[in-house]
C-alpha cells in the first residue's frame, strides 16, 4: 500500500510539473531573472504548492498517526549551522546555473533534452557527494562531533 501511495504521490507531482511549465528550465531561469525577461508564474505554482501544504498539514496533524506509518517522524533539530548554510547556497547555485531542482529534472529526463541528460548525472553525484560530506572538513571542522 506504501509503494501504491508513493507511485500516486509522484505521479500527482510529476504531472503537477509538467502541466504547470515547471519541467521547462527557460520557465525557470527566466523566473530567476527579475531583470531580464522576468516570468512570475513559477511564483504562483509555489503560492499553490503552500497553500496545498498548510492546509494538509492542518488536517494530517488532526490525526492520530500517518496512515502508512506507527507514529509522525518530526525533525528535532532547528539548527541553522554551516552545512545546512553551505547546502543550500550549493542548491540555489545549482539551481540557478542549471534551471532545475531534482523534482523537475527528474520529471523532465524522459524528454531526453540533452541539459537534463548532463544535469541529472551531475545531481546524482552531488547527492552521493553530499552523503559523504561528513569525511570533508569544510563541513566538519576538526574538533566537530556530529
């Protein structure tokens, strides 16, 4: 039943992308160039996609558990610490230079579009890297416990 909500799940979002523009990287990059020929309709997908969470979360946490799921999993941290600094300009530059995030380049790899075909390799790696970032200093200086 998981894997059947988790198939469901993708394939609303997927389609969400590709009806909305957002699988596009022109629609995206020229949503980040406010002055150039600047697109706020990515800007509207994003109001849609927040709305659609706050009013989920309102009526998830009214539950007793997830349906999939024994209990909630809550993050416990809050820190705004240098990896979680770090990571996020990486993604934003990532982001920017490329005019995908991982949902969708993802979504837009089966078009075959030869940016899509160099960037999804890239963000593989950059999530492997990413998952062994511990062993690099800059993200844990010596003298750090995590």
């Amino acid at each position: 039943m998981r894997t059947l909500f988790g198939f469901l799940s993708g394939l609303v979002f997927g389609l969400g992308l590709v009806i909305s523009g957002m699988a596009n990287p022109a629609k995206v990059l020229n949503f980040l160039d406010l002055a150039g020929a600047w697109d706020p309709s990515l800007a509207f997908v994003m109001a849609g996609a927040a709305a659609t969470t706050f009013f989920g979360y309102r009526l998830a946490w009214r539950q007793p558990k997830p349906a999939l799921e024994p209990k909630f999993e809550i993050p416990t941290s809050a820190a705004i610490d240098r990896p979680l600094l770090l990571g996020a300009t990486v993604f934003g530059i990532g982001w920017g230079i490329g005019g995908y995030c991982p949902g969708p380049a993802l979504t837009a790899l089966p078009l075959l579009a030869p940016g899509t075909l160099v960037f999804v390799p890239a963000m593989l790696f950059g999530l492997w890297l990413g998952s062994h970032a511990k062993n690099l200093e800059i993200l844990s200086p010596k003298g750090a416990t995590s």
